[in-house]
C-alpha cells in the first residue's frame, strides 16, 4: 500500500502574460496530484528561458543571478514540506505553500487571539482574572488605535518594540479618559497578561516562537498600607450611632485580626469554623484567588465580632457568618471611618490584610512562615515584602532612639 507523498517543486513562464519582450516566471508546488502556483516576482526573455529544465539559460549575470534565486526558493519549499512531514499531521499542498509563505502566522491577530483565549478560558479562569484580561484587551486595543493607528495586527508582526513602544504609551497618554496614568506595576501586569495570550497562540501552534523572549518584565517596589497599633486601637474604640458604619467598622476590625481577603471574609459560613489541633476555634477555608488552603486560629478580637452577628436576622437569613456589603461601599464607608478616627493614609479593606500580616502579626515575633501560612500564600517571597515593612518599621524606631540618647549626652555635657 503506497503511502509516501509525492512531492516535487519547479518553474514555468507565462506566455500569454509578455510585456515589453519579457515574461513572469511562476512557481508549481505539486503534491498527490494537486498543485498550487506561486509568482516568483522574477521576469526573463522568453528566448532565454529553458522550458525543459525550468530555468534560465544563458550564461549572463542576470540569468545566473535569477536561477541562484530559484533554486533557493526551491529549497525554502523542501525545507517548509520537510518541516511537515516532521510534524506528523495531515496537511496539503496548499499548507506546504502557505508554511513557505508565512501565511499561516498571518491568519490570527492579536485582538483575534485575544478574544478566542478569553472565550476558550471563561470556565477555566476566575472572574475577577478575566475581568483583567478583558481590561488588558482594551488597553491594547486602544494602543493599536491611538499610536498605531490601526485597530489590529498580525502575530506575526509582534516584536520587542511593540512592547517597549507599549509601556512608554500607557505611562504618558491618558487613557479611556481616566485622570491617573498607568503606573509602572500596572503597566507590567498588562504586558503579563499579554504574553499569556501569546503563549496560548503558541501553545496552539499559531505562531512558531516568542516574539517578547527579550522583553524582561521588572516592577518597582510595592509599599502595603497598614494601620499601626494606635490607628487600628483608634478604629475599634470608636463608637458609632450609624449601624452601618458599625458594620463596616467590625468587618474591617475582624480581617485585621484574620488576615483574610474581600472575597474570603464574605464567603465564610458557619461551616468555616471548627476546632483546631489545640482544642482552639479556626477558620478553616480556601483563598478564592489562589485555591491554597488556609488555616487560622481565631483570635479574641475576632471570636468577639463573630459572636455579635451569631443572632444576626440578616446574617442568618443569607446563611453567612458575617453581614455582607458590597467592596465598593465598604470602601467608602472605611475612608469615612478614617477620616473620623484622624487617619490620613488611603483606607481600603485590603489595609486591613497587610495590617495582619504586619501589627498584628510579625510585629508581635510570629514567624514569617507562619503568617505566609495564614495569609494563603503560595511563595514565602510574596510575605517577603511585609517583613521590609517591619525592618522599615524597626529602623525609624532606632532613629528616633539615636535621637534621643544623643539628647540625654548633650544634657549630660552641659550639666
């Protein structure tokens, strides 16, 4: 049974196609008895073309010069039908043609791929992560319109200055009419994500290699707001006649005391809490954002918040451990609670995480293991940060020390 392909690569003239004495030369890829035709962009007198072998004849520099270029369109074809045939898939002439041309890479873009990688992942990425795909989207899709002035590129036009044409763009325009710029962070987080969806293409073959493998990635170091021990004592002593600000007030105050996330505080349920190896009450749960588990023992600032809602009508209508609120408004409310309590720094709900990991927890001698442990992170490096938090911490501490021994020598001197 006859298997193998045949395949074979030459040149012909057009005739009826003669201008000025001269004629088009073509290309003829043949394979199982199909054949395609490419132009060469190359032209001969039709007196000096040998019909029998497929080329020039003739001994001048334009006919040796026009041949030495067939024969290595020739053997890019060999090579491209070669590579093909390595691949082990099913394929025809027309993909032999188009592997030599590039058009394979030609048929995908970027917004093209874009789109089919958010569509092919819906299922397979969190919402709150796709929701940043489709924002990555948009800032490229608007590079494209605004510098590029275009609304798409091929893959295969993707290169190195691209991105770095990318970074200066974001960092200098302003975009989607928003008053703060792209800082530098966030400007890496998109061209991240960006090349996640060219890995994708090239995990599917699309394209053949990274066109960015040169663009390193580098982000500045991050501060993480927290409140220190009086701020944060300032907060839970204040006494609010506004129900709702109390609310915002004791979930803030239960995540500093925890450590948990957004997402995480309002996921819990009764069915959370269990007894730890110590006999002790914990959390018991899985961060939202990452799937790693996560295991805390509850505190007494914390069990005191949990114990107030226990009889909650609201809470326990919706079957959750603590009253729910969107971000968005808890947000405003805690800026409204700081500006009570005298508290200048920008106030979210996620300060109350890094006031865990920083006040309540390393400050007070826990082991950096143990509160990476806690805080449900996957790299000790990622804790990392708020270990330099503290050493900043610790350092302003001495200084203010120096300070004052330096005081008490000089009072010392003049007595």
């Amino acid at each position: 049974m006859k298997t193998a392909n045949t395949f074979g690569v030459s040149f012909f003239v057009r005739r009826n196609r003669e201008n000025k004495g001269t004629v088009p030369v073509f290309m003829r890829i043949t394979m199982n008895g199909k054949r395609v035709e490419i132009s060469t962009k190359q032209k001969v007198s039709d007196s000096n073309w040998d019909k029998k072998r497929g080329l020039g004849k003739g001994q001048s520099p334009d006919v040796k010069k026009m041949n030495t270029y067939l024969e290595r369109l020739r053997g890019k074809v060999v090579d491209s039908y070669q590579e093909l045939m390595l691949s082990k898939k099913t394929f025809s002439v027309e993909d032999v043609r188009d592997s030599f041309t590039g058009v394979e890479e030609c048929k995908y873009t970027l917004m093209g791929i874009f789109d089919y990688h958010n569509e092919a992942e819906k299922f397979n990425i969190k919402k709150g992560t796709m929701n940043n795909f489709r924002a990555t989207r948009n800032y490229f899709q608007h590079f494209l319109k605004k510098h590029m002035k275009v609304s798409d590129i091929y893959l295969s036009q993707l290169n190195y200055k691209f991105l770095t044409d990318f970074e200066m763009y974001v960092q200098e325009k302003n975009l989607l009419n928003i008053e703060r710029l792209c800082g530098k962070n966030t400007t890496m987080k998109h061209i991240v994500r960006m090349r996640k969806v060219v890995n994708f293409a090239i995990r599917n073959e699309w394209i053949k290699e990274d066109p960015f493998k040169k663009f390193k990635v580098s982000y500045l170091p991050s501060t993480r707001e927290y409140l220190p021990a009086d701020e944060l004592s300032a907060i839970e002593k204040v006494d609010f006649t506004n129900i709702t600000l109390q609310r915002a007030r004791d979930l803030f105050v239960f995540s500093c005391y925890t450590g948990l996330a957004y997402t995480d505080t309002f996921n819990l349920t009764r069915q959370h809490v269990s007894l730890g190896i110590d006999g002790e009450l914990w959390i018991v749960t899985s961060r939202k954002k990452t799937d790693h588990p996560v295991r805390i023992p509850i505190l007494p600032k914390a069990m005191e918040i949990i114990e107030k809602y226990k009889t909650d009508p609201a809470v326990l209508s919706k079957g959750k451990l603590l009253p729910s609120m969107s971000n968005q408004k808890l947000n405003t409310l805690l800026r409204e609670i700081a500006g009570i309590c005298n508290i200048t720094k920008p106030m979210t709900f996620h300060v109350a995480r890094h006031t865990f990991a920083t006040t309540i927890t390393l400050t007070n001698g826990v082991p950096i293991e143990t509160v990476s442990k806690m805080l449900g992170h996957s790299n000790i490096s990622t804790t990392q940060i708020y270990a330099k938090v503290i050493e900043s911490k610790v350092s302003g501490d001495m200084k203010l020390l120096r300070e004052k021994l330096d005081n008490q020598k000089q009072v010392e001197v003049v007595v």
